[in-house]
C-alpha cells in the first residue's frame, strides 16, 4: 500500500546503516515489525501478578494423562517413520 510520510530523513540513514538494509523500505518495515512484536511482549508482562499461580501444580503429570486426539504421526507415541518407536 504506498504510503507518504514524512519521516527524519536522518533516523532513516541510521536505521538503514546500524541494521545494514538494503533499501530505506526494508528498514521501516523491519523496525515497525520488531516495534509490534516489542509491545506484544510488554502487554503479556503486564499480567505478570494479575493471574493465579499454584506452586504444587504438576503440569507434567497433566501431560502424561492427556490422551492424544491428533492424527497417530503427531503423536509422541507413535512409531517413527523408520518403524522404530
């Protein structure tokens, strides 16, 4: 979708430099992804206190006695391709 913007035609230079782009596009469009993923992240540690923890849950026990409902070659106890489990 073209796009104009006015941008600080030195911060682009730095990004394109400091990040070794090959064109001022890739440089916006990396630094808006990674500025995404950024702020996702910080969204789940703002839950960090707001969620329940018990200590003596066993989430590996709940592993072992889940059945598995995925077709048998995603099952972990499915035989390998080779024949061998």
């Amino acid at each position: 979708m073209p796009t104009n913007l006015k941008l600080d035609d030195k911060l682009i230079e730095a990004t394109v430099t400091l990040g070794k782009f090959k064109s001022k596009q890739e440089a916006v469009n990396t630094a808006l992804a990674e500025f995404v993923h950024r702020r996702q992240r910080q969204r789940i540690l703002d839950l960090v206190g707001k969620i329940a923890f018990d200590p003596k849950w066993d989430y590996k026990k709940m592993r072992r006695g889940r059945s598995c409902s995925l077709p048998e070659r995603t099952c972990s106890s499915a035989p390998s391709r080779s024949g061998m489990a």
